[in-house]
C-alpha cells in the first residue's frame, strides 16, 4: 500500500512508538523538574466589616442592644477603602517588621487581597514556609485590624480631651459664680437663700399652727374648767368634817354561825344517846329532834360576814373633782405662756419672712447662670463618660471569618495537574512529529533524485 493511499490513523499507528516515547519522556521531565521547584504554600485570612456594629451609650439602653446579625457590608465605597488600607505602604511595612527573614518588598510580591463574592476581605500570603505564610497571614489581619481600631480611637481621644478641656472651663465658671452666690447670700445673713426662704416660710406655718392649737385647747380648757367647777359645787366640802361621807366598811366572820353549829352536834349526839334508851316517836325522841330542826333554822337565816367598823371621809369624788380643778388651772397658766412665747416667734418669723423676697430676683439670676453651667456640665462630663467607654472598649470594627491556618499541602507546584498537562503536551507534539516524519519519508519516495 503507498503512502497515498493510507490514512492519517493508519500513518499514527505506524509511528506510534514516537507517541509513547515522546509523551513518556515529556511526563518523566515534568516529573523532575517539578521535584526540583521549591513547594510554595498559601495561607488565607478572610474578615468583614459588619453592617450594624456594636454601639454603646450611657444615656439610652437601645443602642447597646444588637439590631440585626452581624454580617458583612456590601457597600463597595467602604470596601474599596478597605482594600486600599490593606494595599497601603506602612501597613505592609509594620507587617515586614513582625516577619523575620522577610521584607516589605517580599511581602508585597507575595501577599493579595481581593474580595470574594461574599463581601468578605480576603488576605492571601504564598511563601516557601508554611508557618511563615501563617504568621505573614495572622499578623496582616492583626495589624489591619489595630490600625483600623487605633486610627478611630485617635479621633475620638482628641474629642475626648476637648470634652475634658470643656468640663474643667465649665467646672471653673461654676465655681465662680458659687462664690458669688455664697457672697451674696452671706451679706444678707444667709447660706442659702432658697433653704432659708423654705425655712422661714415652715416656721411662720409652723408658729401659726401652733398659735393656732393653743388658743382651741386655752378654751377647751376654760370650758374644762367650768364644767368641774359646777360638779364641784354639787358635792359636799371636802374640807369641811361635818360633811363627810362614808370612806370604808370592815367586814368580820359571824360568831353566830360557830355557836349554832357547835349546838346542833351536842344536839346530835344527846338525841343518838336518847334514841338508845327510848324508841321513836316517844316524847323525849320528838322533843330532841324539834330542837335540831329549830337549831338548823337558825343557822340558815345566819349571814356568814357582818359588818364590823364603818371609816367617814371626805367625798371621793369631791376630792377627785378638786384635784382636776386645780390641774386644769395649771394647764391654763402654761398654755397662756406658751400662747405668749409662740405669739412673740410667729411675730419674729413673719417679720424675717418679709426681707427676703426683695433678694429673690439677684438670687434667681445666679441660680439660672448655674444651672445653665451644670447642665452644659454635665453634658460635657456624659459625652467624656462615653468616650472614655468607647476608648475602653476591646471588640474591633472587623470582624474575623475565617483564622488563617497552617497548610498542609504544598499550593504550588501541583505535581499531578503538571504531569498532566506535560503528557497532554506530549501527545500533542508527538502527533505532529509523527505525521511530519511520514510527510517527509513521502517526499522523499516521490522525490526526483
């Protein structure tokens, strides 16, 4: 058969141990030189900025809730930023001076940031040493973090010490117009002219009551005091004896009781000895029995106590009615002093209580100079009071999703994928050799020399 009249297959086929050759030592080259390649690692560190961060306040309980998840912002202006703080010069440089072995430049030309289609920022570090593309990774991360963190609580510092600054002007201004106050309340013989007011106005409503209380309870005790004069004059004299009344009665035993007892057992026994010699129903029997019945009468009409001595006195009552006279007089006596000590107060208070409305519009001016002051202190002392909370505070704007981790496996060179692409190689080049080499051996058989 000639070379015309064969085909492309069939022209392979003859050649094909140029394929395998060709294809087995393209393989066994890659092999080798791949063996030679220095393994080259990845390390990756992935981070976002949340859409709602955390906030904190003082003055209101809302803001230091959560609102939402925290997930990773999607607005590309800030993530362009982001990228470009990653990307800046001294970034790389505080990183390169962490790193031994390993500088700016090298960082620069093995370091990549992109971000990937989950809003997340990603930092990818190849180097020849898996744990120096570890460490380049974590301190990357950390370091873009600090600054992110740092930059932000330099602004805030700087407002925190223009609150400071403000809080001790305000601070001085108070003191000032303190003195002042005290100066003037002091000059009109006061410490303080609104506790004083209060004060004199409690007296005057005090003293007033009071005044008030004693003059109800002098007439109760002028009604009082009538009333036991009429119940006086309707019991007998106590000082006078001839008007006493009976005071006590002595109460003794009834001697009766005890004879008439003892005459009933004597009684008794004469009839038990008579009814030994007599039988029942004669006339000494009978007689005896009559005795004891009149005996046993006697004793039941007998009381047990009788009256022995009989005390006179003054009446009771009549005395009880003078003693209450003459201590409602005393009461009389001391409510009129009261009465006069109270009056004399009220008079003094009332007239203390006239002077100091005329000191009420200097004093209002101070009072409302200072509690514009304190307010504008206070504000002052929150807004420093959050600022040095927001400067305390340790969680980071950035929020870490993914820790770089130690890799395992070399990234580069895959030995497998260049093998590969080495045999496909082969193949090819093999194939348009063979197909070249019977190319040639035809032109050579048609050739005319």
């Amino acid at each position: 058969m000639s070379h015309q009249e064969k085909g492309p297959l069939q022209l392979l086929y003859e050649r094909l141990y140029v394929v395998a050759v060709t294809t087995a030592v393209a393989v066994v080259v890659a092999w080798f030189i791949a063996g030679r390649l220095d393994p080259v690692y990845r390390a990756q560190a992935r981070c976002f900025m949340p859409t709602n961060p955390d906030m904190l306040s003082l003055s209101t309980e809302a803001d230091n809730l959560p609102r939402a998840p925290k997930l990773p912002t999607g607005s590309t202006e800030i993530q362009d930023s982001l990228l470009g703080v990653l990307r800046a010069a001294d970034l790389r440089q505080l990183v390169a001076v962490e790193i031994e072995g390993r500088d700016s430049a090298q960082i620069e030309k093995n370091v990549a940031f992109e971000l990937d289609r989950y809003n997340l920022l990603t930092i990818t570090v190849y180097d020849v040493d898996p744990a120096v593309a570890q460490r380049i990774a974590e301190v990357y991360l950390r370091q873009f973090r600090d600054k992110l963190d740092q930059s932000t609580k330099a602004d805030i510092r700087q407002k925190a010490d223009l609150f400071d600054q403000r809080a001790i002007s305000t601070r001085e201004d108070v003191e000032r117009l303190e003195k002042e106050r005290l100066a003037f309340l002091t000059g009109v013989g006061t410490a303080d002219f609104g506790t004083e007011f209060q004060m004199t106005a409690d007296r005057v409503k005090i003293y007033r009551q009071r005044v008030d209380d004693l003059d109800a309870r002098s007439v109760s005790l002028q009604t009082g005091l009538a009333e036991i004069r009429r119940q006086l004059d309707e019991r007998p004299d106590p000082l006078n004896p001839e008007l006493f009344v009976q005071r006590g009665l002595a109460e003794i035993s009834n001697p009766r009781i005890e004879q008439i007892k003892s005459q009933i057992i004597a009684a008794e026994l004469e009839l038990a000895r008579i009814r030994q010699d007599f039988k029942e129903g004669t006339r000494q029997v009978t007689a005896k029995e009559a005795e004891i019945d009149t005996l046993r009468g006697q004793l039941t009409e007998e009381v047990e106590r009788i009256a022995g001595s009989t005390e006179f006195g003054p009446d009771p009552l009549a005395e009880t009615l003078q003693g209450k006279y003459y201590d409602q007089m005393v009461q009389i006596a001391v409510t009129a002093k009261e009465r006069e000590v109270y009056g004399r107060l009220l008079e003094e208070a009332q007239k203390d209580f006239a002077k100091l409305p005329e000191y009420s519009l200097v004093l209002s001016d101070y009072d409302s100079q200072l509690a514009q002051l304190r307010q504008t202190l206070s504000d002052a002392r929150r807004r420093l009071s959050e600022a040095e909370l927001y400067l305390g505070r340790t969680t980071s704007f950035l929020e870490t999703a993914e820790a770089p981790s130690l890799p395992t496996q070399p990234w580069f060179p895959n030995v497998p994928l260049i093998m590969l692409a080495a045999a496909l190689l082969g193949i090819v080049l093999s194939t348009t050799a063979a197909v070249a080499m019977a190319r040639a051996a035809l032109f050579r058989q048609e050739a005319l020399w």
